[in-house]
C-alpha cells in the first residue's frame, strides 16, 4: 500500500464527494444543454472511466498491484487517453453548451479550502497551499457571483472571460507553488516540507479535478466564441 497523507477526514470526504458528483456533473451539462441521450451517456462514462483511473492511481499508485490485474497495461491507458480525447473533440461538435452549467462547475473550486485545512494540519507547506486554496475560492465566489446576476439571461462574454482568467491564474499559481515546492530538481521553497499534494486523498485534486476544471473552462471560452 503506497504512502498516504495523514488527512483529515473532512477533506478526504468533501474531496471524494466532488469525485463522484463530477460524472454526474457532465451527464446534467449535455442533457440541460440538449444533447441526444446517446451522446450524453457515452460522454458520461468516459469521465467515469477516467474518474476511477484517476481514483486508482492516487489510491493504489500506478504500479501497484491495482493496474497489475488490468490486462495487457500499457494498452490500457493508451486506450483511456484516447477516449478522453476523441471525447473531448466530441463535445466541441454539434449543440452548443450551457455557459450557466460550465461556469458553475467552477463553483465547486473552493474545495480547494482544504489546502488550506491541511497545512493547518502540518501536512503541506503553506508557500503552496495558501495560494492554491485561496485562489480556489476566489474562483468559486466569481463563479457563483456570475451565475447569479445572470440566472435568468445570458452569460455575457466580459463575464465568461473573467471566470476563464481567475481560474487559468489559479491553476498556473497553483502548479507553480506545487513543483517548486515538491522534492524535484525544481525545488525551490519548504525545504523542510517538501510538498505531498500528490498522496492519497488530496492527490485526486490535480490528478482528476483539476483537468476536469481545465476542460469545462476550454469548454466554456469555445462556447462562447461558438456563439459569436
């Protein structure tokens, strides 16, 4: 069993909560969005698929004994990678997306909070988790405040592109922070607390959520260039 961060049980559960309502997320985008149920279920257990790679991996590590019982590995993810992609070229065909549904998915960011928590906790090195968390939630409060002023009309660009720059910033500071602070050649901060973010629960936030985020974000600003 790979090493794993002594978290709190807050985190692992709101981090395992986002988990499983991420699949449940993209099925409500492309249904509300008007999508053929075809076309909706299949994209739906893509992410599924993907969600429980991603659970494996940072569960049970990439090499250990969960993905030795897969069959013919290597195959495997190659497989997984390119269903993701031709899923993903998938979605950017056809009807459109609903902006309320892709912005609000950005809403479930302050998640991030729990950065926060385990630093409290001494568990990660605050050079990375103050500027992760906290962006995070900054993100979440934009996003959240956009769906609100326009719950009943459409999302303007100038709104679409702030919540796309807030949250590509924070995921650019947040990487930064993480390999400059992790034991690599690129460290470069908390010497005395290289950074774990990678372990088991916390790691499911860059492995799994935060390329779900990137995506809905990709999403959002082609939907509205779509419109344009």
């Amino acid at each position: 069993m790979p090493s794993q961060l002594d978290a709190s049980f807050v985190t692992e559960v709101v981090i395992l909560l986002t988990w499983a309502l991420t699949t449940w997320y993209v099925y409500f985008t492309f249904r509300e969005s008007g999508h053929t149920k075809a076309k909706t279920i299949a994209l739906t257990l893509v992410v599924l698929a993907w969600s429980i790679f991603a659970f494996g991996a940072v569960k049970y590590g990439f090499d250990r004994e969960f993905f030795r019982r897969l069959p013919v590995r290597p195959l495997s993810y190659l497989f997984l990678a390119a269903g993701l992609g031709y899923a993903f070229r998938w979605a950017l065909v056809g009807k459109g997306l609903s902006q309320h549904m892709l912005i609000g998915l950005q809403v479930l960011r302050v998640i991030g909070l729990v950065f926060v928590l385990e630093h409290w906790r001494g568990n990660l090195p605050g050079v990375f988790a103050h500027p992760a968390g906290w962006g995070d939630l900054l993100v979440g409060i934009i996003a959240l405040a956009v769906l609100i002023r326009y719950r009943n009309q459409e999302i303007p660009n100038g709104a679409v592109k702030l919540v796309f720059f807030v949250g590509i910033t924070d995921f650019v500071s947040a990487f930064f922070f993480g390999i400059t602070s992790s034991a690599t050649p690129f460290q470069l901060f908390a010497f005395d607390q290289p950074n774990q973010v990678l372990l088991y629960p916390t790691g499911m936030i860059p492995l799994f959520l935060v390329p779900y985020a990137v995506i809905f974000h990709i999403l959002s600003i082609t939907e509205m260039q779509r419109s344009a």
